[in-house]
C-alpha cells in the first residue's frame, strides 16, 4: 500500500521516472530550486494543482503500477480529472459501507464535525478578544443547532473585523461576502481531492444533501474548517486595513497551503490535516464507526 499524497504547486516543473524515483524537475528560469524526488512505491496519489506540468509517460506507468493515482486541477484548485489503475478504489469496504449510507454512522460523523467546527468558531472569537456564551452552551448539548450557533458566530465575528454586518450571505456583494467566498471555494478544492484520493465519494454527504453539480460531503468535510478561513481573513484584514481582494486571493493561497495544525504529538500543514480527516473518515466508514474521524483544533 503506498503512504503519501504529493502536490504539485510549482509552475512549469517536469515530472519523470528514474531508478524507481518519482522525480520533480523545476523549470529553467526558477535558478534557487532544487529538484526533488520520491520513491514511487511509498506514492499513493500524485496531485497536479499548478500550470503548465509536463508529466512523462514513463511518470505516469510508474505510479500507476505502484496502485497509485493522478489527480489533476485546474487554475481554481478544483479536480476536473482523474487517472488510475483499472479497477482502482483504494478501500472497497469503506466506498460500499459508504454507499449503504449507514444512518447512526452518518449522525456521528455530522455531530463530529459540527462540533469541530462550533470549537473552531469560539476559537476565532477568542483570538479576536470576544466570547459567545450560545455556542459554549451549545458544544454542551448532543445536537449542535449549526444555523442559531451561526447567527450569533457572525454577529460577533464581522464587527470585529471592521464590518457594521452581522450577518453572512454568500450571496451579498461585499468585500467581506466576496472575500470568504473565495477563500471557502479555495478550500472546497481541497477537501474534493482529498476525498477522492481517499476513496470516498464527494457525492454522499453525511449532513448535507446532494444536489445538481454540489457534491456533499465535501461541504460536509469542509465544516470544521472553515473557521480557518475566517482566521485567516482576520489577520489579513487587520494587517492591511484597506481592502485589496486581489492581494487576498494570494495571500489565502499561500496560507491554505503553509498554514499548520497542530496534532499531537506534532504539527501538519494544513494542506496534509485535510488528507488526514479524509483518510479517517474513510476509516470510519471501513469500520463503520465515527471514532476514527480526526478533525483539526484551531489554536
């Protein structure tokens, strides 16, 4: 079985084969990179998230013959396609348990991860110097109210940052609105690939509801980490004042990509914790149980 997920992030880098090394060439003009290499056995899922890769064929047969994956995106981060071994679904047992969509497994996962999300939201709070009584209250309880615990999560967050809203609408064309969206979108790439890379399929959702071109779970995966998002936004927003979307829309790349978690007993870019609430979710369906779904703390 191979272990690591590898993302593509550099521009215009060749990819090839060599003695049984997956090799990342930078291209000519980058003069301080280095090139890198891993071995193709220990290669579960290669992910292309840049411009202008070139992939050899001797690349590609090399991880396919190790049972591994391509998956490519396009200039949103999003998966638009996916090469494997023929057949190729990593864990059988977790897609059909999936498949079944066992209900009291569902129910525990979505707890979990709304609950990791609601400690999440009291955490941005906390870094903002604010308090919600309503979500402490809630975290207490064995169903999480997700839309009252919201309401009183934007009421206090969007003051904080310098916006007279109290409310979020994806819909309202605010810089605050257009910001989040495009972070949220950002990080819906994320969980989608992860998901896919895992097994799962991002069409059966555990708490959210299939609906025409809206895969599920990975809205449902992404709960818990939104708040990071929101994080992000904050210190943006209180590092420069003055709005620049444009500048925003790099500066949640770089931190969706560098930004790390804490796991105990050490730290996970944010980039690898996504892959790794997507594996034990696949856990969790394997074993038909939500204990094994991990979901990250924001500190």
């Amino acid at each position: 079985m191979s272990y690591h997920v590898v993302h593509i992030l550099t521009h215009g880098c060749t990819i090839g084969r060599d003695r049984g090394m997956l090799v990342c060439r930078p291209p000519k003009e980058a003069v301080d990179a280095i090139e890198r290499k891993r071995p193709l056995e220990d290669i579960r899922a290669l992910v292309i998230a840049a411009r202008g890769v070139t992939l050899t064929s001797n690349a590609i047969s090399g991880i396919l013959e190790q049972d591994g994956m391509i998956l490519l995106c396009n200039e949103s981060y999003s998966p638009i396609g996916l090469t494997m071994p023929l057949p190729r679904i990593i864990d059988t047992r977790a897609f059909m348990n999936q498949a079944r969509q066992p209900r009291r497994v569902n129910d525990g996962l979505w707890q979990k991860l709304l609950m990791g999300k609601t400690a999440n939201q009291q955490a941005v709070l906390k870094q903002r110097e604010l308090f919600s009584a309503h979500l402490e209250r809630a975290m207490k309880k064995k169903d999480i109210d997700e839309g009252n615990c919201a309401r009183h999560y934007w009421q206090l967050y969007f003051p904080s940052i310098g916006w007279s809203a109290t409310k979020r609408d994806r819909k309202l064309d605010t810089p605050p609105n257009r910001m989040l969206n495009y972070g949220y979108t950002v990080l819906s790439a994320l969980c989608h690939r992860s998901l896919i890379v895992h097994g799962l399929s991002p069409l059966l959702g555990v708490g959210h509801i299939p609906r025409y071109r809206s895969d599920a779970l990975v809205y449902d995966l992404m709960e818990p980490y939104r708040p990071f998002v929101d994080c992000m936004l904050a210190e943006f927003m209180q590092q420069a004042p003055e709005v620049n979307e444009a500048e925003w829309c790099k500066h949640i790349g770089r931190e969706l990509r560098e930004r790390r978690v804490e796991r105990e007993p050490y730290s996970l870019k944010l980039l690898d914790a996504i892959d790794k609430s997507a594996s034990t979710l696949a856990d969790s369906y394997s074993h038909l149980t939500p204990e094994p779904l991990w979901v990250p703390s924001l500190n």
